[in-house]
C-alpha cells in the first residue's frame, strides 16, 4: 500500500515538473528563410478503395456498358416466375465497347428486364433527381416501352419513369426521375413492358446534382471536400494504378478520353492486391478520365500532375519490362499528353481537347516519369523519357522515382542515378508507424540544398491493423504526420511539394487503409489527418523563418515540432506548433526582429487526449478543428499547448 502510494506520489511529481517546465520559443520574424511553394501541400488521387467508380465519380449503376469479364455481373434479370422473355448479351466486336443486351418480351400482361445493385447499393437522396440514359435500338414493328424504377433496400418503390418512342436505330434516350425517400443501398430497375424487343447499351443514373451540374460529373460532396483543402496540386491517376498488374494492366490515357462510351472498360488491379480485399466487381470505366482529371484540378485551383508509366509494370507484380524497342510508343504517349493538355486547337490532341469542351490550355508544367520504380531497368527508362521530353518542351519539369521506401539500398541506388539525371523532382514515398513520423522531423535538414528538390508524393502514417485489416485514422497518426509536415515546411528548401496517400475509401469497398476521406453512397467525413493536411495547406506560409528552442530548430525536443513562416499576402506570422506531450505544455513565445505584434491572434487547435480517437461516417465531430482569438500583451507571451495537439497560430506581424 504504501509503496503504491509512493509511486504515486511520484508519478504526479513527474507529470507537474513535465507540466510546468517553461519553453521558450523565440521566432525571428525578420530572418527570411526559404521561399515555401505555394504549391507545397496537395492531393494523391488513385483509383484504390472504389475512389472513381463507385467513389468519386457520380455514376450510380455499375457494369453500365456489360463489359465485365462477367457481363451480368452487378445486374439480375428478371423473368418473372413463369418466363415470358429473355435477357440476352450479344457481342459487336467493336474493340472498346463490344457489348450490349437484348430484352425480349413475348407477352403484353409480362414483364422482362433486369435490375442493377450499384456501388454497394446506390444513394438515393429523397427529393433529389436523378438523371437517367440508356442507348436503345428497337427490333422489328412491337413498341414496347420501358418502366425505370428506383428501388429502396426493402424492395418497394422510390422513383419511377416511363420511357417509349424507340426507333429501329440506335438513339439515345434519357429521362428524370425524382426520389421519394433516402437509401443508401437502392437499386435500379430497368422493365419492358408491353410485347417486343429492344437492345440496350450504357445503361445510366446520375444524379442531376453532380460538382458543378456537370454531365458524366462528379460527387458535390467529395469534391467539395477537395476544394476546402485548398491543394496546390492533384497528382493523378496514382499510384500502382499507373503501372498495372502486367502492361497490359497499365494505365493508358488516350483510353480515357473523347467519347465516354468508347472508353474501353478494364479491370481494376485493386480487384486482386490484396488477400482477403479483393472485390472482383472493381473496374475501371474511365467515365473518369484524364480530361475530367484536369478539369477537377482547375476546378480546385490545383496544378495539375499526371504520372506516367514509364514501360514498366508494378515491381511488386509482374515488374514486366517494355522492351527498349517498343518504348516509343510509351513516349509518345507522354509527348502527346503534353500536347492535349497544352497543345494549341490546331494539333491533334490540343483539338480533342477542344472538342471536349476545354479550348483553353490546362497548363500543365510537370510530369512524373513512372511511380514507385527501381532497380537499373527503370533509369534505362528515365533517361529516355527524359531525354526525349526535354528535347521537345523543355520546360516542362519531370519528377523521378527513387522507389517505394524511404531508405535502403534500392532507395540510395536511385538518388545516387536521380543526382546524375537531375529531374526537377524526386518522389518519395513512406508508409511508416507514426512514431517514424516523430522520430523523422529532422529527415531533411541535412539534404543536398543543390539537389533536386523533393515531392514526398506518398505519405501516411500506418498502425497496426485491427482484426477486419483495416488500420486506423486514428488521431495519433495525424499528430505524427503533423510533426514530420512541420520539418517538411522548416526545410522548404528542399521539399517542393507533399502529398498524403491514398484520398478516398468506401467504407463497404476498400483494399487499403488509413485513407483521407472515408464515405459511404450518401456521405462522407473527414478524418483527422485531413484537417491536419487542411490546417497546413490554408496556412501555407510564403518564406520560412528560423523557430529556436535554445538556438536550434525544433523537432522532438521535449516532444514539441515547431515551423514558421512569414505570410506576406495576410502579413502575419504563422507558427505551427505540435505538442506530442501527454500533458498540456506552457510555452513562451518571443516574437524577435518585430517593433510590436498584434494584440491578439488567431489560434486553431486539433487535440484529443485520446490518441485512439477517429472520426467515422456516424461519428465525425469527434476530432474537428477549433478556432479561438487569444489576446496578447508584448511580443513575448505564454501560450499553453494542450495535450497531443496541433495549433496554428497567426499573428499580425505589425499592431
Ligand atoms: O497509395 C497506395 C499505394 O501505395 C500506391 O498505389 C503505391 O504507389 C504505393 O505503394
């Protein structure tokens, strides 16, 4: 008992010395430091987790065109008990979009169609339109119509549209249909009614309320989200997406645009990654393709910033090699994206462009040549690519790998080739324990200032994984990465650009976790680590200037993780302050170099004592960004961290 009772003691000895220990901070507000791109904080999209299909991008009905290896697979035919009809596909041999389906009723009191599961169900919104298509030939003189049915999880009907005047050609046909009730797990019937026979192809449900009203467009929330992170930069389409299984497998941007329905579906290789995750309806349509990429990064005042194959598929797979003969075609893939992204009106691509509905250029100023690459075969590649880019638009800025880890031999090969090819850009990529996060804040104080600069294009701190596989959002994570991101702001110098992976996941549908955003068919939240990249990213800095603990930057010393930086536009002064402490931290800050500051200032916190903590779709206000102004007397103050958390603090630089 009393040797408890002394420990005790103890403990609370040590918890209030720890909790009274003063810090003296001292920001040196008139020493500049590196320039921070405005660009430094943006997004990584992949189509992982169902983020397109089924995610991101608006379509409701899966399998729309029957060109899954199973073509029925997302759809059930309906007979009726005794069969009065058939439901058929049939197979044009046209390469991109060979299949469509025939629907034959024989009877005029019958009914013969099929119905259509969607993405995990589909998300009805009471009250809300939904804009349905489908491309339909009539065979022979019947004049059958068809009945177009929204269908809530418990079979009874929310929505329903007739459609009829079909001709002997083929037409596309479109109707709206307005919902009587929510669902997140609907579904769609599409029924002939009355004696006859119609074919049918992409078959479609949007809802009318996409991102900007967009046709063939994009979920309002999910963007949404995008948009108030103010990204600098949307590296799109991935990841081991742009790489593939096999070659075959890989991602090739000329299939993703014009026309949506001659965008040849393939299958998604997140379909088979991962054991025991493997969803095998995951394809991918390319109803979100390049061209809506570069749309959605303008639309979010991103740059835009498209990796490449690079005649490799993923070395974790296959690691198939293009042969060195038939790299040009791979080239010229990357050249002619150039072209459609930049390319006047007059050239074959920049018409295209056009023709899509975008005259004006998209800008594009860089370009990542392959993703997570090694070994000698892939700097084969990257001095072709290289070489052959440059000698066409020279100033276009290429990013290279240096693999999928944040050290080792592989790792040190590349940057040793990479400090010899000299691209603009190195990618980096970790996916490490939070505490590697901590421990890694200095990682690059000591970098080559002349070498190229880095895009840490991958990020995110990973736990262990609970019992389902999934690993955790949790707020420990994101006070990590908040950590490691103020040493990735300190050393702007170095470091160009940062991206958290991967973006999105449905919470019914996912390979890989922690994500950024969660969402399930009618929602979606934001998870810690969002607001930790949001807080950082709306308030970028312009120049950084020198934290000082004791003379030296800040970076796990008594677990604090500090960075500066002067904002010009807003003349304030901008500390990110992260206290890894268990316990509330008091700490003085000296504003230096400043005649007088402001009398009060703007503070943002994300804290929690609970480093378990998340948000989930029914539960997102557990970890949420709080704002409060401080008042201040003098250029030197207290301010009082709390426990396990990030605060941004602005300050006017003159009162
Ligand atoms: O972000 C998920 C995957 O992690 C990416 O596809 C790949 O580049 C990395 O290995």
């Amino acid at each position: 008992m009393r040797k408890q009772f002394l420990l005790l003691c103890s403990l609370i000895l040590i918890i209030s010395s720890i909790q009274s220990q003063n810090n003296t901070i001292v920001i040196h507000a008139d020493q500049k430091g590196a320039d921070i791109s405005p660009r430094m904080w943006g997004l990584f999209f992949e189509d992982i987790n169902f983020a397109a299909d089924g995610g991101v991008y608006a379509e409701l009905v899966k399998n729309r065109s029957f060109e899954f290896n199973t073509p029925f697979m997302g759809w059930r035919r309906l007979m009726g008990r005794v069969p009065r009809g058939r439901v058929d596909v049939f197979n044009t041999g046209n390469p991109n979009n060979p299949r469509y389906i025939q629907i034959i009723n024989n009877s005029s009191d019958s009914t013969v169609g099929l119905q259509n599961e969607g993405f995990r169900g589909m998300g009805i919104q009471e009250g809300a339109t939904y804009n349905f298509s489908v491309l339909i030939k009539k065979v022979g003189e019947k004049k059958p119509s068809l009945e177009i049915e929204l269908v809530n999880s418990k079979g009874e009907v929310i929505g329903k549209i007739s459609l009829s005047g079909f001709t002997n050609t083929w037409n596309k046909h479109k109707a709206q249909i307005i919902a009587t009730a929510t669902d997140a797990k609907a579904s769609l019937r599409v029924l002939l009614k009355g004696e006859g026979t119609l074919q049918m192809d992409m078959i479609s449900l949007f809802p009318k309320d996409t991102w900007k009203g967009r046709e063939n467009g994009l979920r309002k929330d999910l963007v949404q989200k995008l948009m108030d992170l103010k990204p600098g930069f949307l590296r799109f389409p991935g990841g081991c997406i742009v790489e593939g299984r096999d070659l075959a497998n890989r991602y090739q941007w000329k299939k993703t645009v014009g026309k949506v329905e001659e965008r040849k579906v393939i299958i998604n290789r997140w379909s088979s990654e991962i054991a025991q995750r493997s969803p095998a309806d995951y394809y991918q349509s390319y109803g979100l393709g390049f061209y809506e990429y570069f749309l959605l990064a303008e639309d979010i005042g991103a740059e835009p910033l498209p990796i490449l194959n690079c005649g490799m598929a993923c070395q974790f797979n296959t690691g198939e090699l293009a042969a060195l003969e038939q790299l040009d075609s791979y080239i010229q893939d990357a050249l002619d994206l150039i072209e459609f992204a930049n390319g006047a009106t007059t050239t074959k691509w920049g018409k295209l462009r056009a023709e899509m509905g975008h005259p004006a250029p998209f800008n594009l100023k860089k370009l990542g040549v392959g993703n997570e690459q090694w070994g000698p075969e892939y700097i084969t590649r990257a001095k072709i690519f290289t070489a052959a880019i440059k000698k066409k638009y020279p100033t276009i800025e290429l990013i290279g790998s240096v693999g999928p880890y944040s050290g080792g031999e592989n790792f040190d090969y590349l940057w040793k080739e990479m400090k010899l090819l000299k691209p603009e850009l190195v990618d980096e990529h970790y996916y490490s324990p939070p505490n590697w996060f901590l421990r890694n804040a200095r990682r690059y104080d000591n970098y080559d200032k002349a070498g190229p600069k880095i895009f840490a294009g991958e990020f995110a701190a990973h736990d262990r994984p609970l019992p389902d596989g999934r690993k955790k959002n949790y707020w420990y994570g994101a006070l990590a990465e908040a950590a490691f991101m103020t040493g990735l702001e300190r050393n702007a110098q170095v470091i160009s650009m940062a991206s958290y992976a991967p973006l999105f996941a449905h919470v019914d549908a996912w390979q890989w976790s922690p994500n950024l955003i969660w969402f399930n068919n009618l929602t979606s939240v934001a998870t810690p680590n969002y607001y930790v990249q949001q807080l950082f990213s709306t308030n970028n800095g312009s120049y950084v200037i020198p934290a000082l603990m004791n003379d030296k930057s800040i970076a796990g010393e008594d677990s604090l993780y500090v960075s500066a930086t002067i904002d010009t536009r807003a003349n304030e002064i901008v500390i990110k302050l992260v206290n890894a402490n268990p316990v509330q931290k008091n700490i003085t800050l000296n504003i230096s170099g400043v005649a007088k500051v402001a009398d009060k200032m703007d503070v943002t916190t994300l804290s929690s004592t609970d480093l378990q903590l998340e948000n989930l779709v029914d539960q997102q206000q557990n970890i949420v960004p709080v704002k409060k102004e401080v008042s201040i007397s003098g250029n030197s103050f207290m301010y009082t961290a709390e426990a396990s958390s990030l605060n941004i603090i602005r300050i006017k630089r003159n009162g």
